[in-house]
C-alpha cells in the first residue's frame, strides 16, 4: 500500500542547482493523483509550459498485475530520483518447515507485544460489552 513519495530534483522552474555538487539536490513530496484526474496533467499542446509545483505520482498496474508508479513533471523540472514509502505485506513464513521470516529479530518484541496488548484491549471490550448487554437485560426483565 503506497503512503507517500518524494522527487530528488536538481532543478525547478524557481530552482537551479549545481549538478556537480550532490548537496543542491532538493526534496520535493509528490503528490498522489487517482486514474480519474491524470488527464488534468497531462500535456497538451496549449498548455506546454504549465508549471506544476510539486511532481504527481499515478498508481498503475501493469498487464502482469505488477504495481508501478508513474511521476509527472513540467518541463522545467529535472528529476533524478524518487524514494516512495509504502507497507508491504511479508513473505511467508512457517515454523514447522523452517522458512524463515523476512522481518529482523529487532522487530519480533515489538509484533509480539503489539500483538497480545491488541488482543487484550479486543478481550477487555468484549466483556465490557457482554457485562452492558446482561445489565441491559436484567433492566428489561424488571
């Protein structure tokens, strides 16, 4: 599931950096754009020189259902990479056959302990809510 993206540029219609020099490279977040309004963005010959302010990301799926990202820039903008943050559901794992988990050991107190407290705050309301339904119940009867 993508979260967010953001554009290394060296240039932008009010930015000109030094190519030389990694250091003049800006950040700039991108801005996530559905199917529906790309065609908005898209150049047409009346609109060439638009300036967009922050570059646009499309979500596609390509013919082998493979997920991409498409990034959509005026043509005062020079891109030299995006770096995009998204959760990723992990591989398979099993116990009993060995395959190992793609997650860091670092990571297992964590789950674990998220994992019970989530189950202790689901167990905790489910009887709250069975002790209100039974009071509810007894109020009716009376």
């Amino acid at each position: 599931m993508y979260i967010r993206s953001v554009s290394n540029v060296t240039s932008t219609f009010s930015y000109r950096g030094n190519n030389s020099a990694e250091q003049n490279i800006k950040i700039l977040p991108n801005q996530l754009v559905s199917q529906n309004d790309v065609w908005k963005l898209i150049e047409t010959p009346h609109d060439s020189l638009r300036i967009l302010r922050y570059p646009a990301v499309v979500l596609n799926q390509q013919s082998n259902n493979k997920p991409t990202i498409t990034v959509i820039y005026d043509r005062y903008t020079t891109v030299t990479g995006i770096r995009v943050l998204y959760y990723a559901q992990p591989a398979h794992f099993d116990l009993m056959t060995s395959t190992p988990c793609e997650l860091p050991m670092d990571a297992f107190d964590d789950l674990v302990s998220g994992a019970v407290d989530l189950y202790v705050q689901y167990a905790a309301g489910a009887e709250a809510n069975k002790r209100r339904q039974d009071e509810a119940a007894r109020q009716q009867a009376r």
